[in-house]
C-alpha cells in the first residue's frame, strides 16, 4: 500500500514537471509566432536587426580594453582619415578623431555607454510607470486622480531646461543625468499603463478571478498586467531612439564636464566639432551616423511591434 | 470554520431588502448627481438543488443583482444570507421589511449582530473572513471571448481558482483540471492552448470548468448561452443539466431567453427596473402568469412554428430610467391592465394640465383665468392661476375638466386624482400616496406583486 | 425581382483565404419576405454586404456569381476591381483597381438607399454620432429621391378650410402624441414648413383666430418659387437615374441598340444640365434660397416616415443624437430610414438580436405591418428561427458559405428536409415545445466549421448522422425537391435513401 503511494506520488511530480515544461513551451511557441510575425515585415526585420547588432556591440565593447586608444604621439593626435578616404591610415577604418582617437573602437565604447544609460532610463521609467499606472488604474477614486494630475505636472516641465536645472543644483554627472530623466520619464507609461488598465479591468476574467478569491495583487500583476504590456514595448522601443539622442545632446552642449575623452557619441561628435569637422568630415559623420542608425532601428522596431502584437492581426 | 459551514440547511442563498445603487457623477467636481437604483429592494432565496431563474430585459438589474449575491460588489443596503435554514430566512426577511418600514433609509449591519443571523449574513464579514465562502459560490459570464484571460493557458486558468482555494499540491492540482476538462468535454490537449484557440461554445466550457474547480455549491449562471449559436446552445444546456445531476448543484440562472428558463428552471422570479415582480414554480408561471409585465414577456417570445401565432401583447414605449423609476408600481406606465390606484403620481399628469387649462385650446376652461404655473408637491399637483384667486367655482370647473379628461383615452393619470381642493389662493390636484403593490402569495409558492390581486389589509 | 447566382465572396486573411460565401443561390419574388437562416460564420451577412456592394476590398472582394436585379447584373463592371496575385514568397495579395471600383461604387450608389436599403444589426454604428437622426434620414432623400421632393413642391396648392379644420385639431388635441402626429399630417398636406407650425401651435395663451390668421399668412409666405429650379433639380435626378440604368444593362449584356442610343443621349442632356446645376449651387446664398424647400419639404417626409414606425412623437425625435434614443427607438429610425426611399428591398441583417423580447416583439409587428402598406421585398437574415417562422415567406438555410435548403416556410418548419435544417428545428428550445426537464435537449454535434479549411464534400458530413460515404468526397448541388423547395444533400438525390419521399405540401 504505501508502496503504491510512493509510486504513484514519483509519478505526479515526474507528470507535474512535465506539465510546467510543456506549458513553458507552449508559451515559447507563441512568442516565437511573434517573431517570426515580425521577421515577415521587412522593415521591423532591419530593425530588429540593427538593434540586435547595437547589443552586440554594446556587450562586446565590454570586453574591450580600456585605454589603448589615446595616441601619446602629438603628431599622431590630429584626426586621421579612414584607410579608404584617400590618403588614409592604413589598417584604420573609421579614421581617428581628435585627441588621436581610433574612432571606430571609440564609436563601439560609446554605443556601450549610451545604450546601456538609455536602457536604464527608458526601462526605470516603463517600470515605475507600469506600477503608478497599474495602481492607478486598479484602484481608482482618490489616488488615480492625484496620480494623474501629478503626471499631468511632470508633462509641462520642459526636459532639457529640467535637466540642466538639476545639473546645475546638484552635480554635473552621468548619475543626476539619469535621475532628472528618470524623473520625467515614467509618467507617460504611467498614462499609457492606467489607460490599458482601464480597458483589461471591463474584461469579465477579471471578475471572474476575483469570484475565484484571487487577491488584488494577484489580479493586478497575474490578470491585469501582462494584459498591457504590448503597448508598452512599443513605447519602450521607441523611448530607446529618443533617450540617447537627448544624452548625446546634453554631453555634446557639455552637461557632463569630461576632460580629456569621454567615449560618448554626443563628445565624439563633439570632438568632431573642435577639429575643424570640413577637413575632417568623418570625425562627426560617423558618430552621427551610429546614432542615426540606431534611431532609426528602434524606430522601425517599434512599428513592427506595435502591428505584430495587435491582437487582431494575430487570430 | 463556522458552525454552518458542516450543515447543509434548506436555502442556500437568500437575499433580504437588497439594494443597490450606483452614483450618477456629474459637473466639474464630479459630486453625485443621482443615483442608478439598480436594484432596489428585493428578496430572493434559492433553495439547496434548484434551479432559479431569474429573468427580465436589459437594465432591469438582473446582472447586478447576480454579482450582489456573489459578493462581488457590496450592497447599498440589505444583506446576502448562504445556506441557511428556512425559518431564519423569513423571520430574517419579516423583520428587514419591518424595520425598513420605520427606517426607509437603512444601510447594511456590518459585523455581527448578536440576531442569530451572524453566521448566515456573508454581506457583514470583512473580506478575509468571507473568503472560504468565495469558493462555495461561483460565477459563469455570458460571454466567453472576454471572461476568460487571453495570456493564459487553459491549464493555468482552470488550476488558479484550485490552488488559491484548496489546499492541493500543484500535481494534484493538475490532476483535478484534466479531470475537470473531461467533465466539460473537452480533451486533455486543449491544456495546453490558449483561449483564442478556441470557438465560443469551447470557451463556455471553459469558462464553466474554471467556475467548477473550487468545488462550489452555487453557480450564477449569469446569460450562458445568449452569445453561442443556436446549436451549441443546447450542448451548454444539457452540459450545465448534466453537471447539476452528477453534483447536486444549486443554479441561479440569469437570462432574457424564456426558452431556456422554462427548459431549465424549477422556479422563477421576474424582474422589472430593480424589483421582482413575480415569482412562481416554472410550470406555473408559464401556465398561468398574474402579472401583466410576465403576461407581456412571455406573449413576445416569437415561436418557432409559422402555423401558431400568439396573441402578443405590446407594450408600449420604451423601459423607464432606473434614474428616477415610477412611483407606485413601477410598471403602470406601460401596463395594459393599469388601474386609477397604481401609483400614478403628479408627474404622470403634469404636461397634460397645461394644455388641458389653456382656454384656447379647450372652450371649458374658458371662464379660468390664465394658468401661470404647474407645479409639483410631493402627490399633489398645484395650479396657480396667475395673480387671482381662484373661486369655489372655478374649483368646480377644475374638477370637471378634471372628471371629463379622465374618462378620455389616455386619462387614468387624471382617474387617479382623488380631490380637486382650493388653498392658498390656488387649486391643487391630489393624488393618492404612492405605495408599492405588496408581495401577495396567490398560490403556495406563486407570489406577485400587482394590486390585481387582493392586497393584504394594512 | 432579386435573383443571386453563383455569388463567391472571399476574404484575404494572414492565415489564407477564406470564402464566406462559396456559391449562393436564391430567389425573392416581387413583396416576398424571404429569411436567410444560419449560424454565426455561415456567411449570410456576407452575403448581404455583397447584394449592397458594401465588402471591404481588402481584405474581401467578391470573387464571381452574378446578382440579377430588375433586369440588371448588380455585379455587372465590377469584375476587374480586386484581383489576386502571388505576392512575394507566394503569399496571395489582393491588387485594386481604383478606377473601376470607383466607377462600380458611384453607380451602385444610386441603386443603394433608392433600390435596396440595408438595416444592421448595430443601429449605432451605421447613424452618425454628431447629426440629429431626423436630419440624417433627411440627408438620404434629398440625395436619392429628389424627383419625389420636387414634384410635391411643384405640384403645392392653396391653403384650404378642410386644412384649416385639421390645424384647428392639432391645436386642441389632449394628448401630446396625437397632437404631435396631427402636426405632422398637416404639415404634409398643405407642405408647409414643420417649425414655423410647430411654434404656431405650441405658443400657449393665444387666441385661435390669432392662430389661424398666422397660418393663412405663413402659406401666404411659402408659395413655392423658383419652380425652374425645381425643375432642373427633377430632370437631372430623372436623367441620371436612367443613364445609369440603361448603361448597366449595357455591361450586363441585356441591352438593346435603343438602350445604347439612349443612353448617350440622356448621358449627355445631363451633363449639359449638371454644369448649370453646379454653377448654381456654387454660390452660397443661391444655393441656401433654393435649397431650402426641397430641405423642408424632405423633412416633412422624414416625419412622415417616423411616424410609419409608430415613433410617437416624430417631430421631437427628429431633432435627437442618435445615443439619446434606446435601442428599441435607434432600430425604428434605422427602418424609417430604410424605408425613406420606398426601396424595391429592404435588407434587414439581424435587426431585433441585440433588442430585448418585448422591444423585439414591437418591431417584429412593426415590420408585419409594413410589409402589408409598403410593397417592397425583404430580405431578412437572422440566427434565430422563431423569427422567421412569424415574418417570412420563404425560407434559405446557409451552413458554412452555402445555402443547403430552400423553401416555403411553412414546409420547411413541417418537414425540413436537409439534415442540418433538422437538427437545427430540433434543437431550439422553444416556450412551447413540452420538453421532459430530464431529457437531454438534442444538438447538433461538433462546431461550425472553419472556413479556411472547409470539410471536404459537403461541408456539413462531419456532423452529419446520415452521412455516408459519397458526402466526404463529392458535394452535393443545390437541386430542386417537388415544386417549390431545393435541397442540397446526397439522401435526396438519385440512389439517395430518401429520393422517393415526397414531403408534405412540397
């Protein structure tokens, strides 16, 4: 008798893993229906594609050694045409830039650094939105209308006269820089979130989980939440475009004082500038060009999603 | 665990003097405007095994009243009795009305009350203690494409209402939702789908095997079939049957389909804008219906044989706002057995004064002098005529413009005015106090409200 | 009157093309009521959008078949406007043809709304949300039915005392509707203006001399004018109306060398009269004076019109947004706007399914009625057979993009003779039928099929208790059973089981 117990108790956990890793692939099947959905419109393809190439870059530029870049030559310091510009440096491919910078190693570098403080500003804000608008959303009354008209304050508050407000009070680093982001970013996900919200909380599986005695947490982020998260990639992708145009701005108007070199697109731009950039066209033509490149990818990656994750196109 | 939760009593859910109502918000500061008497005022018990139906068209609050019982939204006033004795509920119900009478605007006991009702009332428990009731009662929607989660794969949606209410292991879990897939008919691959993959009828099933999983006794089955087609229809119903035999479950079935009720129901209560109008074993009501709002229903389900054609009978206009329902019975504006007594209240007759006091229009009322204003008191409706005073004798022409409009078509508005009276220097209509028709039982278990039927002396 | 032939309807989805109406075939006589049954993807409202051309392309197009009405193919020049090809990777794509589909849309509308008139099942999404209904409904006759509006401004008369004497009721009438539909008959038959009138009779305190001296002096103002005017705007509609008919019999092949001669003649008298109707109309306060008696006087029919679908107080319903009406109201303007046009049919695709029984029931009597006044053929599609059984004639039962039988209602409910026809009667619960209340209800087994992958041979075999062996391979016609039904299933047909059987009455 107790033999067969354990027998058949063996049985359950073996069926019961079975079970989670059979559901696991199910799900892999569905997001894998959305990529190739996405991979079947050309354009969200590239994108997805150039973004894919910019994380590649950004995590092998990690590996890269740090300092071997600067030229103690003078003579060597001033910018260096790629080898196939005519006259060039042989073995260089995008040519050096002022300090005596190779700048495609520094072009990599700086994809690392501006993907990687964008993503912490575009991610931090979709998360603190998600949950302020979740909330919102769910609970209604008081605090949904306190939350919102405070979004509606961080909406009038002009980005870069913000930003250069809290740079000049507090300090001028890369840290007050993703702050002030931060603090103006999550309250259009905030919006976007709570209006889903909204619209998933008519739904009946809602009531139905709570009939069920599910709690209000388990609704929200169990029912509720992944119910709104496709507009919100969208958002996020096309975020991405836009947060690391503003920093490479605000590096190249010199929010952040860098002394020396700075591997950031915005200060290779910026060095550009201050080496006679009509002798030395390349030295701002391709770190323009990476930015462009990769807005222009998150861009085409963001409409793509928006039409694959749309239900009605999926049935 | 309380003491009821191991009897199994006689009714399993009982409703005395609920009430709901929604806020109307409006202006600038969103203040409350009006209020949705969305149901307003309704006993309603459901006994252990049967079948309830409850049924009325669009608006009437059947909806709100199913999520009532459920304790999905809290009551504005009465309280939700689960599975309790017989004579509780009535005395319950006896005593609720009572009081209500002395206290019209009366709020739900929260907490116990010391009335022996404590352990029954689930409408005074806070949210943690109610919820092992949670799992004894459960719902099934109408319609399938939203009620079920569409991130979610089938096993998981039929396993939550498991894991959250029993204690079971996952594997268990798993085990009973397989079991539970076949109980529906439904194969075990389709585990591992999502909803979308489904048809509507599927769905149903699904939606029916998730409301089964936590073991309930009680079922609100609220519009199952009324989004499938004709076909699949009839598979829900025999599966719902089914599932009740095998179980033993309790159902209360919400639905404007008179079909289906009479296929299903052992009983079943009519619902008019907030208010059961008529209650009666199922054979019975549709034999002999007494109220001429259940009369009217069930003259307009077309049948499905070109050779019969029903006597039907319209109603005419459309269903009241729940806004600001009619005094009195809240049917008498479209009744076509109406009666002077009904409930017909100022408001009724209002527009028509002023034309029938305009002297050009009608020569009668020649010798008025010119109306200035109707306005409306409560059940009377003053006239003022100008800045003169009307005389004893233009009280009499009053009254017999009065007496005259009523015998028109149109008139029991006027029939209903009881007393044409001069005060104050104007001339006021009085109508009869509004009351509710009472809940008069005409045959054992067969009640109505209708003044139709004798009315009990007060 | 309305003959469909052969009608294919495919939509182009991501997943493949899915035919929703895979060669239909129906009849409906001159004033016949004709109910088109089936369950929810069986492709009768298709069906219907395609008879008033009103199939999105894309992702649908009408792929062949022919709709023969009145003589003319409906479906005549339209043939070229969606075409598939293999896009890339072999994926089909649907190319347009801009011009001719242009061209097919502009005639066809002239023939929807005049000829043939839709009611949905949503009355909300086919009013306008920011228009007054009345105003809506008044919009669709001076577009379509300008002839009517202006022969009746042409043919205006004096104010009599007959007149005078229904003024007079109007004014004195106790209840409220009743002086609302006095109003309106007045109105139409001395035509003058609904407001001016309206406020005539609504002032309180005035004497009724006063009254009718203000009527006598209001007619006196609205003699009619302009009657050139009016009559460009009759010849141009009459014109317009009949080169467009005569060159559709042209594409449809039935037309005779008279109606080709004619056709370019009165093609080129209204070009001749649109250029000076135009140059008219470009002037903002030429256009304002003489358009507003055709306004008025397409008012004055709108109220008539509301006042057929028995809306009580037409003139104030007139002036109301569509969301301020209930749905039970939204349906009776949607059918007084159906009906504006005295159209030859009327299409009603599940106009009572979202109303409750009791509302359903007014209009169901409603439309009873009307079918006996007015003179046009309905088409009437619905889920729901008790329905038909109380309005229709005939009856055409469609599964899965094809009707599988046809026949005169009364057979049909007596004896149905396709297997699908019969489960269906048999599981509807019905009020009346004294169903054991243990007994399970009988159904039809399994799911409407998926249109993108049709069974084989006849689409209904896999749910089918008859079927054999011939029904997975070969699909049965739609062929004719006795004198007046069609049937489309093997058990009738040669060597079939029941091929002897002659059904009652059939």
């Amino acid at each position: 008798m107790g033999a067969h117990v354990e027998v058949r108790r063996g049985i359950r956990s073996a069926s019961g893993r079975a079970e989670l890793w059979r559901g696991l692939r199910r799900r892999l099947d569905e997001y894998s229906l959305t990529l190739r959905l996405l991979l079947k419109r050309p354009l969200a393809a590239a994108g997805l594609l150039i973004t894919l190439l910019y994380v590649g870059i950004a995590i092998a530029a990690s590996f890269l050694p740090d300092r071997d870049v600067l030229q103690t030559n003078f003579t060597t310091a001033y910018p260096q045409p790629p080898w196939w510009w005519g006259n060039g440096t042989p073995g260089s491919w995008f040519g050096t830039t002022y300090p005596g910078i190779d700048l495609g190693m520094a072009i990599f570098k700086a994809i690392r650094i501006d993907l990687y403080y964008s993503s912490i500003v575009v991610l931090g804000g979709a998360i603190v939105g998600m949950l302020v608008g979740l909330v919102a959303g769910y609970k209604g009354g008081l605090f949904d209308e306190g939350l919102m008209r405070s979004t509606d304050v961080a909406y009038s508050i002009p980005f870069l006269v913000f930003a250069i407000a809290v740079a000049y009070v507090i300090s001028r680093d890369f840290t007050t820089l993703n702050l002030s982001l931060l603090i103006l970013w999550w309250p259009p996900y905030a919006r976007l979130v709570r209006s889903q919200v909204l619209a998933v909380k008519a739904n009946m599986f809602v009531e139905a989980a709570r009939a069920a005695g599910a709690s209000d947490l388990r609704i929200m982020f169990r029912h509720i939440l992944p119910n709104t998260l496709a507009p919100v990639f969208v958002q996020v992708s096309l975020d991405l475009g836009v947060v690391i145009q503003i920093f490479a701005a605000l590096i190249f108007i010199g929010f952040v004082p860098h002394s020396g070199y700075l591997p950031e697109l915005g200060a290779l731009i910026f060095y550009g500038f201050g080496s006679e950039p009509t002798s030395y066209p390349w030295t701002i033509l391709f770190p323009g060009l990476a930015l462009v490149i990769f807005t222009v990818g998150v861009n085409l990656l963001g409409d793509g999603l928006r039409d694959v994750l749309d239900p009605r196109l999926r049935r | 665990m309380l003491p009821s939760d191991r009897q199994a009593h006689e009714i399993l859910v009982g409703a005395v003097g609920l009430k709901k109502h929604f806020p109307v918000k409006g202006g600038v500061l969103r203040r409350t405007i009006a209020q949705v008497r969305a149901v307003d005022g309704v006993d309603l018990f459901v006994r252990r095994g049967e079948t309830l139906a409850l049924v009325g068209e669009s608006g009437c609050g059947k909806t709100t009243l199913g999520r009532l019982l459920l304790r999905l939204i809290p009551p504005t006033s009465g309280e939700v009795l689960f599975n309790v004795p017989a004579n509780l509920y009535a005395s319950a119900r006896d005593r609720w009305q009572r009081t209500a009478e002395e206290d019209g605007a009366m709020r739900s006991p929260k907490g116990p009350q010391g009335d022996g009702l404590d352990p029954y009332a689930i409408t005074r428990l806070r949210t943690r203690a109610f919820k092992p009731f949670r799992r004894r009662m459960q719902p099934v929607f109408q319609d399938p494409f939203t009620s079920l989660d569409p991130r979610m794969l089938v096993k998981d949606i039929l396993a939550e209402p498991i894991l959250i209410n029993n204690q079971m292991t996952r594997p268990e879990a798993m085990e009973r939702v397989a079991q539970l897939l076949q109980e529906v008919g439904l194969r075990p691959d389709h585990l591992y789908r999502f909803p979308h993959e489904f048809s509507g009828g599927q769905r149903q099933r699904i939606a029916i095997a998730r409301a089964l999983a936590p073991e309930p006794e009680f079922l609100l089955l609220d519009e199952p079939t009324s989004a499938l087609d004709v076909s699949v229809q009839a598979q829900i119903l025999n599966l719902l049957k089914d599932i009740q035999r095998r179980q033993g479950l309790t159902y209360l079935l919400i639905t404007h389909n008179l079909s289906v009720v009479r296929h299903m129901a052992d009983r079943v209560a009519v619902m008019y804008l907030g208010r059961i109008v008529e209650e009666a074993p199922t054979r019975e009501l549709f034999e002999s219906p007494l109220h001429p709002y259940t009369k009217a229903l069930l003259s307009a389900v077309p049948v499905p044989d070109p050779k019969r054609r029903r006597e039907k009978i319209l109603l005419p206009g459309d269903v009241p706002s729940p806004v600001d329902p009619p005094t009195g019975c809240r049917f008498h504006t479209r009744c076509n057995a109406v009666m002077p007594h009904c409930g017909w209240s100022p408001r009724d007759a209002a527009s028509a004064t002023a034309y029938l006091f305009d002297s050009s229009r009608n020569p009668h009322a020649s010798t008025l002098p010119a109306l200035s204003e109707v306005s409306m008191e409560g059940n009377r409706l003053r006239l003022l005529f100008g800045g003169s005073r009307p005389s004893e004798a233009q009280r009499q022409v009053v009254a017999d413009l009065v007496r005259g409009r009523a015998a028109e078509a149109g008139g029991m508005a006027f029939q209903a005015i009881r007393e044409v009276v001069l005060e104050e220097g104007s001339i006021v209509l009085e109508f009869p106090p509004p009351l509710e028709p009472a809940w008069v039982e005409v045959s054992p278990g067969h009640s109505v409200a209708c003044y139709l039927y004798p009315q009990p002396q007060a | 009157m309305l003959s469909v032939q052969g009608l294919q309807t495919e939509f182009l989805t991501p997943r493949g093309v899915i035919r929703a109406a895979d060669g239909v075939d129906f009849d409906i006589q001159e004033g016949e009521v004709l109910g088109l049954v089936g369950e929810s993807g069986c492709g009768k409202s298709v069906t219907a959008l395609s008879i008033m051309y009103l199939i999105p392309t894309p992702p649908g197009r009408i792929a062949s078949g022919a709709i023969w009405f009145r003589g003319i193919n409906l479906l005549a020049g339209s043939e070229n406007e969606a075409t598939v090809r293999r896009g890339l990777g072999g994926k089909p794509k649907l190319v347009r043809n801009d011009t001719a589909l242009r061209r097919h849309r502009a005639r066809m509308a002239k023939i929807r709304g005049r000829e043939v008139s839709m009611i949905f099942q949503e009355p909300m999404s086919s009013l306008n949300p920011v228009l007054p209904v009345g105003y809506q409904i008044a919009e669709v006759l001076i577009y379509q039915r300008r002839k009517v509006i202006c022969d009746r401004l042409l043919a205006r008369r004096e104010i009599t005392d007959e007149d005078l004497e229904l003024f007079k009721e109007a004014v004195t009438h106790p209840d409220a509707a009743q002086r609302e539909r006095l109003l309106a008959d007045f109105c139409l038959q001395t035509a003058l203006p609904v407001e001016k009138v309206a406020a005539i009779i609504d002032r309180s305190g005035l004497q009724m001399e006063e009254r009718l001296a203000r009527i006598r002096r209001l007619s006196e103002r609205t003699k009619t004018r302009h009657a050139w005017f009016l009559r460009l705007a009759r010849e141009l509609d009459v014109l317009e109306s009949e080169w467009i008919t005569r060159e559709w019999r042209v594409l449809s092949g039935v037309a005779s060398s008279e109606d080709d001669r004619r056709r370019l003649a009165a093609q080129a008298q209204f070009r001749s009269r649109q250029a000076l109707f135009r140059l008219v109309m470009s002037i903002p306060v030429l256009r304002r004076i003489l358009m507003r008696p055709i306004e008025e006087e397409a008012r004055r029919r709108v109220l008539e019109q509301l006042k057929n679908v028995r809306i009580s107080e037409p003139h104030k319903v007139y002036n109301e947004y569509p969301h301020e009406l209930s749905g039970g109201m939204q349906q009776r303007v949607m059918i007084a706007m159906a009906l504006a046009c005295d159209p030859a049919l009327m299409i009603a695709d599940e106009p009572t399914t979202s109303l409750d029984v009791t509302t359903q029931a007014q209009i169901l009597t409603l439309v009873r009625d009307l079918r006996e006044r007015i003179h046009s053929s309905i088409l009437y599609i619905t889920h729901d057979l008790a329905v038909i059984a109380e309005l229709c004639d005939r009856v055409a039962v469609m599964y899965a993009g094809k009707i599988v039988e046809e026949a005169p209602v009364g057979d049909l409910f007596a004896h149905p003779l396709h297997p699908y026809t019969e489960g269906l009667l048999e599981s509807i619960v019905s009020l009346d039928k004294e169903v054991p209340t243990d007994a399970p209800l009988p159904t039809i087994a399994g799911t409407v099929p998926d249109l993108l992958s049709p069974p084989s041979g006849c689409r209904f075999h896999p749910r089918c208790k008859y079927a054999f062996a011939r029904c997975k391979t070969e699909e049965p016609r739609l062929l004719p059973q006795g004198e007046s039904r069609r049937v489309a299933c093997f058990l009738y047909e040669e060597g079939g089981s029941r091929a002897t059987e002659r059904p009652a009455g059939a």
